[in-house]
C-alpha cells in the first residue's frame, strides 16, 4: 500500500534565450569543475606544487573527461545509432530538422572514467608526474563533482530507479510517471558524498572513526575504485533499464563497466601493500 510520495515536477531549464538552453545540469556539471579546480588548489598548496601544474591539468582533464562522457555513452549504450549517425557523436545536443531545441543526448560515467584515466595518463607522461601520485589526488575530488552530476540528474529526471512503495519515492510526473519509484541519483548522489568525505579525512587527517592509517601510495585510488563501483553496481540493481537492450539481461550495462573497475581498485590495493611507497613521497 502506497502511503506518501514525492510528486517530483521541476522544470529542467533554468533559463531559455533563443535555442540557448540552460539547465540544472549544466550549471551543477561545471560546478563540479570548480569545487575540483579549488580543492586541487589547496592541495597543490599544501604540498608547495606549482599552480601552473594544475592549470595544464585541468585543460587536459576537462577535455578527456567530456570526450570521454559523450564517447562512453555513444559506444557502450546506442553503437548502432550512433555509427549510422556520426556527426551526432560531436553535437551534445539534437535539433528538429526545423532547428528546433529537441533535447541533450546523453553522456556516461563510465566512458567519462576511463577519458580521465587516459587524460591523467597523458598528462603524467607529459610533464614526468608520477601517475599513481596524481590518481590518488584526483580519486578525492571525482566523487564530489559525480554527486553534483547525479543532482543534475534528479533535475533532469533521468535515470531514475523502479517502482517503490518506500515514503521517499519520487513520481517523475515529466516523465509520464504516475506511480513513484526510486531516486536513484540521490542514493547514488549520498554514496558519492560520503566516499568524498572518506577520502578527504584520510588525505588531511589519515584517519577516519578515530582509527589511524599509515597512507601509502595507491591507497586512495584503490578505495575509491572499489567504493563507488561498488556502490553503483549494487544501486543498478533497483535502477529502469537506460536502453532497450538491457531488459533481458542479468547484469546491465552499468554494472557490466563497474566490475573493472572494481578489480581494478583491488589489483592497486595489493600493489599499493606490496611496493609500500609512503603515500607523500615525490610526485615526479
């Protein structure tokens, strides 16, 4: 029996000017850029790195990061849309023949990881930077910049979860919704938050529930890969199919992409144990 719902009815757009369009999405999808540009300042500061460093960095992560979005989403969920359309792969956003705003397309998460692990690794091979020294910074910052993504979602009203009877489920009334179901980008949203405050404590405190850890190098990309995979690989489970071909499937999609990186995280961590490198040691 249904009790209480959340009739869930925002406008998308913050702000429309001709075929300028916007939305919630945009503007927490750059602020996530610069809640990261600001706290990679402070720890660039803080380790008397200079700040140039961090202004080449972040050219090259914005860039492999949005490339890698648009790609992920083009190639692991709609390949055969796409490769019949290819200019589309380069426009965000699809317009009617008469030119007219129909709407974004779409952009995955797991294409954006691994865009950023392939920036990192260009930069670091660039400029002679440790990559394990830079994955360790950035697996502090990626989570926060994912749950305001996740908001944007929310305001989207996209990617939400099944149908749920629990007092918190929200009726996505734009999209034709008269029942409620999960909110899955707030569950995703909270577990992002809390992985970010997780990894801030240890990097500025090494320790975490009054427990101390001795940080080696490695350690804090390998808890971050295995958390937030994890994590979304459970929440999958309660999410609506993203595309057609994923109903019948065991695993969908976005649980099929987490499982590297998962084992990923747990090859870094026994790395991470076995060459015992102290977590501050020289970037370079």
């Amino acid at each position: 029996m249904q009790f209480l719902s959340i009739t869930w009815n925002i406008n998308p757009e913050l702000i429309t000017i001709g075929p300028i369009h916007l939305r919630y999405y945009g503007l927490l999808f750059v602020s996530g850029f610069i809640l990261s540009y600001w706290l990679f300042t402070r720890m660039f500061k803080r380790e008397d790195i200079p700040l140039a460093v961090l202004e080449k960095l972040t050219v090259i992560v914005a860039v492999a990061t949005f490339v890698g979005l648009r790609l992920g989403h083009c190639f692991f969920y709609q390949p055969d849309y796409f490769l019949a359309h290819p200019l589309e792969i380069v426009l965000p956003v699809r317009f009617s023949p008469n030119f007219e705003f129909i709407g974004y397309q779409g952009l995955a998460s797991h294409g954006g990881a691994i865009g950023i692990l392939l920036g990192l690794w260009y930069f670091c091979r660039k400029y002679k930077k440790n990559y394990m020294w830079i994955l360790d910074r950035i697996a502090i910052v990626i989570p926060l910049a994912g749950c305001l993504v996740r908001l944007g979602n929310l305001m989207n009203s996209e990617i939400y979860g099944n149908v749920t009877n629990l007092p918190w489920g929200f009726i996505f009334v734009r999209e034709g919704e008269t029942l409620p179901h999960h909110p899955t980008q707030i569950y995703e949203a909270l577990s992002y938050l809390a992985l970010f405050f997780i990894l801030n404590r240890l990097y500025y405190r090494s320790s975490l529930f009054g427990i101390r850890f001795t940080l080696k190098r490695g350690m804090l990309i390998g808890i971050f890969l295995i958390i937030l995979f994890t994590a979304r690989f459970l929440i999958e489970f309660i999410k609506e199919p993203q595309v057609g071909f994923e109903e019948n499937m065991l695993f969908n999609m976005g649980q099929l992409l987490s499982i590297p990186f998962i084992v990923g995280g747990v090859v870094i961590m026994w790395w991470s144990a076995k060459q015992n490198v102290p977590f501050n040691k020289n970037n370079s």
